[in-house]
C-alpha cells in the first residue's frame, strides 16, 4: 500500500477525522503503517479507547479503498492527498485539512495563491446576487480565484461572476462529487470546469451534504482564501460559521453593508462594527489583499535574515478595546478570566473580542482561551 492509498482509505473511514490521521501517522511514521498496527499499538494513540482501536483494526482490513480509486479514474476525478503538489498550500496550514481533496475540473486551480472567498446567504435580496456576481467578475478579471460554497444565493453569484470573467473559481461542496448539491447547479458545475476552475469536495463518493457536512465543507473554503468577503448575511447563519473558521484560521473578514432594515445584512453590519473592513468596490477588497501578501512576504523576509519582527499594520483601539486587550495576559487568558480583570460586562467583553480576532490582535483557543498575536 502506498502512502497516497492509505491516506484515501483513511479518509473514507467514518467515524475519524483527519486530526486523528494525521495523529497516528506521526506516531507510526506513515499513514500507510496505520494499516499494519495492531490494536494495542492504536491504543497508544491519544483519543483511542480500547473498543475505538479494536474496531478501526477491524474496519482498516475491509476499507474498499482500490474501489474508490477505480470509481475517480473512470469518472475522471482527481483524488489530491495532502502531500501532492495540486494540494492548497493554505489549507495544509490550518488545524484540520483535509487528508484528501476529489477534484473535478484541474487540479492547478487549487495552487492559484491569490485566492477569495466571497459568501453569504442562501436567500439572497437582488441586491446581494447583483453585488456577489460583479465582485466575483471582477476579481476573476483581476486574476484572482474566487472560492466558495457552490451553494444558492451569493455563493452561486460569486461563481457565476468568475466564470463570466472567464477567470478561476473554485466550488466547495458540503458532500460528494456523485451527491452533487443543490441539483440545480449541476449544469454550471460543468461550466466552470470548462472554465478552468475546479468541483472540490473532501467527501468519498457516496456521501449525502447534510448538516453536519457543510460547517466541515466551509473551513475548507475559508481555508484555501487569503481573505472571507461576505455579501449578504444574518446574524445567525452558516456564513457566519466560515467567518468564526476564517478567524480562528487568521484570514482577514471583509463585509459589504447593506440596507439598514434588510435582516439579511443583519450579519455584515454587525461584523463591520467589531471590526471587519468595509467594502464597497472591488478596489477594497484588492487593498486588503495585497497589504496581506505584502505582511506575508516581509514576514519571510524577515525570517530568512534571522529576526523576530513581523510586519504590523497599525490598528487603532477603542478604549474598551483596549482594556479587554490589557486584561489578557501574556501566556494567554481564559474569557471569564479577561471579564474579571476589564471590569466590563461579558457580553461587552465577547463582543470585542470577537472584533479583536477580525482585527487578527488575538486568536482563540479551546475552551474559550484566548492569546495575543502581536503587542497593539
């Protein structure tokens, strides 16, 4: 068994997510070794019971995997592991890529390094569908990829604009390639890969989008982007679930504001008042873009000449914003904790923590701790 074979038929396993793969792989030095531990080898690996590892020992021996690699070739679907050079180098970073992408379309338009994601509601006003697909055109226009969620509504326009643009789109769905949702779009799907851009998923063929799946499929959409712009959203959406990943991720949070009554810009207005830029032209989004790819390329810069700085661009705190920074400690602080030491009320305290997160001052960790990224 290969180590490509291996991380495929891992990767169909239910039950087991790609944390814990990449886990035991640094524990038995492969993923392919995975397939010749014994139960009491799996045991050793943190988060297996002694029932957990019997039965991966036991599903590891009938995982049809050289089915499934049969099934992408005769579909003509790529399947790019983790370790492949077709692999996002962006995603790689984040906390739990995925261990294997199926790639409809080519799989170079996973390597563009200028990436977008443009999101937001599946019950778009005309308004957002308007503005997702000019902001999907023009930034495919300006060679940018535009990544997102192929789902109704704004992910749709966005896809649509790049197409139109004849520039590079990336579709992310929250199930199989075989399962494709929302039917509808099945047509498109074909549009864009003759445009050059990709159908992805992380899902072995098979797999029905379902609740669980698309909160999995957005970090992937977020995690391929240098930057989340959001169109139309509530304050309570999936959207807002790619933007909490894209913070914990680091990736900056743009947002296009809307009508002050419109409940499905609820969401945008709230995150540009903790923090996230406001756009209104393309030209927004493009500075924001590229002020990152220069913090990024200063920082590599400046690693190579062996010094610890880092490029900052001057953010400008409120007091309150301050104070909730101030209490945070050094090592890292605990919320309940940073409400203590402000003196202001929780709710306040959440609230500006979460804009220090867009503003990428703090980062937040399990269990509701928190850490400075850089002094303010």
């Amino acid at each position: 068994m290969t180590e490509k074979e291996a991380l495929i038929a891992l990767n169909m396993m239910p039950g087991i997510g790609s944390v814990t793969v990449l886990r035991m792989r640094e524990s038995f030095g492969s993923a392919a070794a995975v397939f010749e531990a014994e139960p009491e080898d799996i045991r050793a690996v943190r988060g297996f019971s002694n029932v957990r590892a019997r039965n991966l020992y036991d599903a590891l021996r009938t995982v049809p995997f050289k089915e499934e690699i049969a099934r992408a070739d005769r579909k003509d679907i790529s399947l790019v592991s983790i370790d492949d050079d077709f692999y996002p180098a962006l995603l790689r970073e984040i906390a739990d890529p995925p261990l294997v992408l199926y790639v409809a379309g080519d799989p170079a338009a996973l390597c563009v390094k200028d990436g977008c994601a443009i999101i937001g509601t599946r019950h778009a006003s005309l308004y957002g569908r308007e503005t997702a697909r000019k902001f999907g055109y023009q930034l495919a226009a300006a060679g940018y990829a535009v990544i997102s969620g192929f789902a109704r509504g704004i992910d749709t326009e966005a896809h649509v604009g790049a197409v139109q643009a004849n520039g590079t789109t990336v579709a992310v769905l929250g199930g199989a390639l075989d399962k494709l949702y929302p039917r509808e779009n099945a047509k498109f799907a074909g549009e864009v890969i003759a445009k050059g851009g990709a159908i992805i998923t992380e899902y072995p063929f098979g797999r029905q989008a379902d609740r669980q799946s698309f909160p999995q499929r957005n970090r992937i959409v977020s995690g391929m982007s240098r930057g989340v712009l959001v169109v139309e959203s509530p304050d309570r959406s999936g959207t807002m679930i790619t933007v909490a990943q894209a913070l914990e991720q680091g990736r900056s949070v743009m947002a296009v504001p809307g009508r002050i009554d419109s409940r499905v810009s609820s969401g945008c207005h709230r995150l540009i008042r903790e923090g996230a830029r406001l756009v209104t032209s393309v030209d927004d989004v493009l500075e924001e873009l590229q002020d990152l790819f220069a913090a990024a390329r200063y920082e590599k810069d400046e690693e190579k000449r062996g010094t610890a700085e880092s490029a900052e661009k001057k953010v400008v705190l409120t007091p309150e914003e301050r104070m909730v920074y101030s209490a945070i400690s050094e090592e890292g602080s605990y919320a309940d904790t940073v409400v203590r030491a402000s003196g202001l009320a929780a709710g306040k305290v959440n609230a500006i923590l979460v804009g220090l997160r867009i503003k990428r001052l703090v980062k937040a960790g399990p269990g509701g701790f928190f850490q400075r990224l850089k002094s303010s």
